[in-house]
C-alpha cells in the first residue's frame, strides 16, 4: 500500500519506476522471510494438527 500511495506523489516515469521496484523488491523479501519461518513452524506441529 506504501507503494501505491508514493507513486500517486512520483514526478517522473524514472521515479515511478524506482519506487515500483524497489516495492516489489520489498514484497518478495517479506514473502520469503515469512516462508523461511513458516516452513519450520509447520513442520514442528504434531501429524494430527498439520493441515491436508
């Protein structure tokens, strides 16, 4: 959401690209980190709480 509200303020296409970028970037490393945690915790759960 910090993306779209800072692209409606980018002056130029260069600077509407920069912050495009580097939101994406922001978005994958979240999801990745998010994963690297999750994986684990799921693992740890006893076979009758993990889900199908």
């Amino acid at each position: 959401m910090a993306t779209a509200v800072v692209v409606l303020f980018a002056p130029g296409p260069g600077q509407l690209v920069t912050v495009v970028g580097i939101g994406t970037v922001a978005l994958l490393v979240l999801a990745l980190v998010g994963a690297r945690r999750g994986v684990p915790a799921a693992a740890a759960l006893p076979p009758s709480d993990r889900p199908s």
